[in-house]
C-alpha cells in the first residue's frame, strides 16, 4: 500500500504568498490554500499550528528572499556599485514573485503593528545597502542619504504612479531618473 505523498511545508509558504499577493492577507486561509494546492487541510496541521503561524513563515521567507538571497546574488555576481545597485533594485522590485508580494506587505504593514516592524526591518537593510553603494561613488553624507531616499522611493513608488511621460517611455524616464541618481 503506497503511502500519502505529503505537501511539503515550502509549498504551504509558497501558496500563502501568492494568495497574500493577489488578495491580501485576508486571502490567507487554509481550506483555500488546501483547495489551490489541492490536497485536505489536515497536513497543514503537520507544519503549522494556525493560520498565525504560517503567516510568520511567509514573512520570514519573504524577508530571507527579498534581503539574504538578494544581496547574496549581487554580492556573488559582483561589479561596481552602480551596477549592484541596479542589479538589487530588479531582484527585487521588478520580480513577479517579489514585488507583488512587498507591495501586498506594504499594504497589510498600515494595518498591523508586528506586519510593520518586519517591513521597517527589511527597508533598513535596504537602505543601508543603498548607503553603503551610493557611499563609494558620493562623498557627502546629506547627499548620500538624500539620494538613497530618493532610489527607495522610485523603486516602490513607480508602481503606484498612473502618469503619462509624453514622448517617453516609462522605462525611458525611469532608466533616466536612475542615471541622475546614480551619477551617470
């Protein structure tokens, strides 16, 4: 008698990030998560012990793929700062996996304390990565952060901006932004 292949723990995670990326987190619910994985919602108990439980797990592979991985990347596939810089900013804000799931934790942070704390943990580090980058090609602390700013803002607030450019493209005027911040 073959044995019940279980639903590992990963794809639990998986399926709760894509359900918190297109509905929010109020769209985290087991028997759903169960129904799109298509299994009972009786393994869920093996690796959880609630819904709290697997929304902290998302949380934390979502702060593990969009700081640790991504930086272990830029690091590993190297060049100058500007090039990280970019290399940082597509992994992460221009991911289908990863933005969805940052603007969806953007969203559900305004309404939860503990939802907040961890994003405010995650934009520091990126911040501080944005510092320490615009820091070797800018020499004045005030324009270092000011700059920083400013890169941060771009990056998640394109998405939210219904704007035309004109004759440009918004990958034109993006691509220009970026050069202006990054000195180029």
């Amino acid at each position: 008698m073959a044995g019940t292949i279980r639903t590992s723990r990963d794809r639990w995670v998986t399926e709760g990030l894509h359900a918190l990326a297109t509905g929010g987190p109020d769209a985290v619910r087991i028997e759903s998560l169960a129904k799109a994985l298509g299994v009972t919602k009786g393994g869920f108990y093996g690796y959880f012990a609630d819904r709290d439980a697997l929304l902290t797990a998302m949380l934390d592979t979502w702060e593990r793929e969009s700081t640790d991985e991504v930086l272990e990347r830029v690091e590993r596939e190297g060049g100058d700062a500007k090039a990280k810089l970019r290399r940082a900013g597509l992994l992460t804000f221009s991911s289908d996996r990863l933005l969805p799931i940052d603007l969806a934790i953007r969203d559900w942070a305004r309404r939860d304390e503990q939802v907040a704390a961890r994003l405010r943990r995650v934009d520091n580090r990126r911040m501080t990565l944005l510092r320490t980058m615009i820091g070797t090609f800018c020499a004045d602390a005030e324009e270092v952060e000011a700059r920083s700013l400013m890169a941060f803002c771009l990056a998640i607030g394109e998405h939210f901006l219904a704007a035309d450019h004109g004759q440009r493209s918004r990958a034109e005027v993006l691509a220009r932004a970026a050069d202006i911040l990054f000195d180029q």
